[in-house]
C-alpha cells in the first residue's frame, strides 16, 4: 500500500480529484490522508504530468501598454462572430485555470451561475470586461479603485465599533486605476441589473445610469470644495431613506442570528448545512492561524472577541459569483457571554490575483499582493471599517479576512419601483466618489485628487452622455457573450483548458 503520509499535499489533492473526492480543495493533508485511506486511494491512477495551460497575460500587458501610449491598435471589444467566441471562451477559460483543472466540481457550479443570468455573467466575468478597456484613459487621474462596481456590491456592513453602515462591500477586485473604470463598470453594472433585476425598458435603464454618473459628479465636485470625505460616513441617523429602510431591515438580534442561520443545537459549533461543513478537527489549526492574523495586521481585538478563541470551523460553499469555487472557511470565535448568544463569526476567504492587473495603464501605483492588496483598499475607502479585515497566508495560499454580522447585507433589487432604482443608482454614485476621494487621504495618491477629477471630467453633461454611451455599448456587448458563453457551455466548452502543443 501507498505511504499516503509520505506525499505531498499536491500529490494527495491529485488522487482525490481522481476519486472525485467532494470538498477536496479546502483539505488540509491529513484530511485529505484520512479520507483518501477510507476511499482505497492506492488504485487512484496517477495525475497525467503538468502541461503549459496557454496565457495571454503578457499578451495582453503589452495592449495596455500601446493603448496607454496613444497607438492604434486592434482591441478586443471590436471582435466579432467565430473570432468574438473564441476570445471569450479563451478570456473565461484562463480566468478559471486553476478551478477547472484542480475542482472541476466547483468550476461547474460556478458556469452554470454564469450561464443563469445576464447579471450573474457581468458579474463573474470581470477578466473578459477589463480586457476590453486595456490601457483606457491613461490621461485621466488615478485613485484607489473598487474594480467591480455594481449594485451588489454596496451594502450594510460593520463599522470598527461595530455599527452598520453603507458603503462599497467588496474589495476583491481593487487596484489604482484611473477614475473612470469604476464609473463605467458601475454604469454598465447599473444598467444591466435594472434591465435583469428590475425589468426596465430600455430608457428607464439609461436613465438608471445617468443617476448613477450625475450623483458621482455631484458628490465629487462637493467634495473638491468641502474636502469632508474623512468625515463622512452613512450612518442609520444620517442615512437617505431608501439607505436607512435596508439598515433597519438588515438589523437582527445576534443570538437569533447565530441560532437561525450557524450554530448546532447546543450552540458549541457549526451546524451541517448544504452551504457549511464543519471541519471541527482543524480548530487548533486555526486557532493558531487567527492568532497570527491578529498579531500581523495589529488588529485591537474589542472586548466582545476578548481572547479570540476558536470554537468551531467550517468549509462554506457556494457563497458569491466571482468567487466561486474558491477556498472559503468560517471560524466561529467565543464571546464574552460563552453560552453562544453573542459569538462572533470570521470569514476567511481566498484571494487572487485583481482582474484589472495588467490591463490598467502602467503607473508608479501598481501592485498586486492578493490579500494584502484587498485589505489595503478596506482600509482606505472605510476609514473606520470593520477591525477584523485583514489578510494571512496559510495553506500555499493568499487570504483576506472580515467579520460576518447580523446586518451585512445588501439591496434586494427586484423590490425597487422605478424612482428608487435612480433613487439608488445616485446615492451609490455618491458612495463611490467618497472612497475614491479617500485615494489621497490613507491610499498611494500624493496629491489633492477631487480637484484632478473635477477638472478631468469637464462639462458634467458631456461626462454624464460619454460614460452612459460606454456603458450601453457594453451592456450590449455583454448580451452577445453571455448568448455565446451559454452555447459554449452547453458544449461542455469549460470543462478543459487551452493547452499548448508545440
């Protein structure tokens, strides 16, 4: 019999990917060991040796670069028919290397999710959008941007005294570039969610992301001459209406929290569920982990997380758009209290590289370090975020780190009347040009940026009209990908990769 304990994790992954081992990504050796044991692992065959997956990340590198510079050159976005497939199937394929050649289980959920929704396909195919920008706007001024702004991706969260408030909720995809990308995706993001989710004509969808860009002006020009955004922060006492209805609605008493959505009968643990399984056996493990989490990011742990210790641990699946089919894990920390009313839950989940890396023009401020870089950005654009982001290493692997909480939550799009759809589309407008005149503040940007930007978008019509013409030329584009991405998928396009055979 094989000495299963003798291989490496690599080695072991291999066999249980060949067995179709579930949840085999998040396992740590010794689990994978125990359960390989327990599935005759000896008589899995040998993973077929690695061969070079083709990459057009340099490719692609050196677009930007000749856009930045002003050349004219042949860009992706004006590809069509076979030639328009073929590049989106490679675009989507690459984007997923790791996911569908090591967690072809995982790679498939998430295609299927793609292949549900128009929205969903925007959303998790962020790679695909950036390559159609390469080196766009490299005249205009650089801030700290989210990188993948929609709807969605604003919300209520835990400030560092653990209030709720809104504002930008997802970071993963943050990176300096210039202003504009956010504000195009974020139209884009607008337009199609309110065409989707909020079943709007075709003008009314304009409409939606003219809000959105005029309620960025208004707020950016505001802030150019007030210069408060240190100060500001959106509060269930200072909220607009549509804004303080989701605070009061995502408000919840902890303990029913905890009881309703997490903890097993006797409040000591995770309950198994279809999205959690509880990985008790790794506590100690992650015990040591959170410890170094706290220690390498100088997090003041509160009072209600006074000795940070670990009581239960568990996978979580199927959690995001973007993000699924990567490592997830929640830890379950002991409150004060210590009969599980009042415990407290951290996220850890796995980062990667930001979709717009290498595709933004080259500038003094790139950087691209998983975890840190998405931390980096919470910190900046909240400036009293929550205390609990951070980011770790562990596992061969890059992680960013946060606090769930009753009242994380976000709008339920499909609820919104007309109004409050610009209603909303103009207060995220606002929220945005906030985090992104932040870029100056704890961010990389040296200089004043609201007036830079202010100037930079000359005449607000003229603005409002270039990015909500962007915005519906690629809501368009995206429309006919999302048809071919389905047709491809059907195909079983997504269950391989491009391999080089030279």
């Amino acid at each position: 019999m094989t000495d299963l304990k003798s291989q490496t994790r690599q080695a072991l992954y291999e066999r249980a990917q060949a067995l179709d081992v579930p949840g085999r990504s998040a396992m740590s050796k010794d689990e994978l060991v125990a359960v390989l044991e327990g599935r005759g692992a000896e008589e899995a065959p040998t993973a077929a040796p690695d061969r070079e997956v083709a990459s057009r990340v340099e490719a692609f590198r050196h677009l930007a670069e000749q856009v930045a510079a002003g050349e004219f050159v042949l860009r992706p976005r004006v590809l069509t028919g076979h030639d328009r497939r073929v590049h989106v199937r490679q675009c989507l394929r690459e984007d997923h290397t790791m996911r569908i050649a090591t967690n072809a289980d995982d790679a498939t959920v998430k295609f299927d999710a793609l292949s549900d929704s128009l929205f969903s396909f925007f959303r998790g195919t962020a790679l695909l959008f950036y390559r159609d920008m390469a080196g766009e706007d490299a005249w205009m001024p650089t801030v700290l941007a989210l990188g993948d702004v929609h709807p969605e991706n604003f919300g209520v969260m835990p400030n560092m005294n653990n209030v709720p408030i809104f504002s930008v909720n997802d970071f993963d995809e943050a990176y300096y570039a210039p202003f504009t990308w956010d504000i195009k995706r974020g139209a884009t993001g607008f337009m199609i969610a309110a065409e989707t989710e909020g079943e709007l004509s075709a003008k009314q969808q304009r409409k939606v992301a003219q809000h959105f860009v005029q309620g960025y002006i208004d707020d950016m020009q505001r802030l150019a001459r007030d210069g408060t955004e240190l100060d500001e922060e959106m509060r269930l006492d200072n909220a607009p209406k549509i804004i303080r209805k989701l605070i009061e609605d995502a408000q919840e008493s902890r303990a029913e929290w905890l009881v309703d959505d997490y903890l097993n009968e006797a409040k000591t643990g995770f309950r198994a569920t279809d999205e959690l399984v509880p990985i008790t056996a790794r506590r100690d493990e992650f015990q040591d982990i959170t410890e170094r989490l706290i220690k390498e990011n100088d997090i003041t742990v509160p009072p209600r997380a006074e000795g940070m210790r670990v009581k239960d641990v568990a996978l979580r699946r199927g959690q995001g758009t973007a993000s699924l089919g990567l490592n997830r894990y929640y830890v379950l920390i002991e409150g004060p209290a210590r009969d599980g009313t009042d415990d407290l839950i951290l996220e850890y989940k796995q980062a990667r590289h930001s979709a717009l890396s290498g595709l933004v023009p080259p500038s003094s401020y790139e950087k691209n370090t998983k975890g840190e870089r998405i931390s980096h950005a919470q910190t900046v654009h909240l400036v009293r975020g929550d205390r609990f982001y951070g980011h770790i290493a562990f596992e061969g692997l890059s992680y960013m780190t946060r606090e769930r909480a009753p009242y994380r939550d976000d709008i339920d799009l499909d609820d919104l009347s007309k109004s409050e759809w610009k209603r909303y589309a103009e207060i995220c407008g606002r929220v945005l040009a906030r985090v992104h005149a932040l870029s100056d503040e704890s961010g990389n940007i040296t200089r004043d940026i609201e007036p830079d930007i202010v100037e930079a978008m000359g005449p607000p019509a003229l603005f409002v009209a270039d990015m909500v013409a962007f915005a519906a030329e690629a809501a368009e584009r995206v429309r006919r990908d999302h048809k071919l991405f389905r047709e491809d998928h059907a195909k079983g396009a997504f269950t391989r990769l491009d391999i080089i055979h030279a």
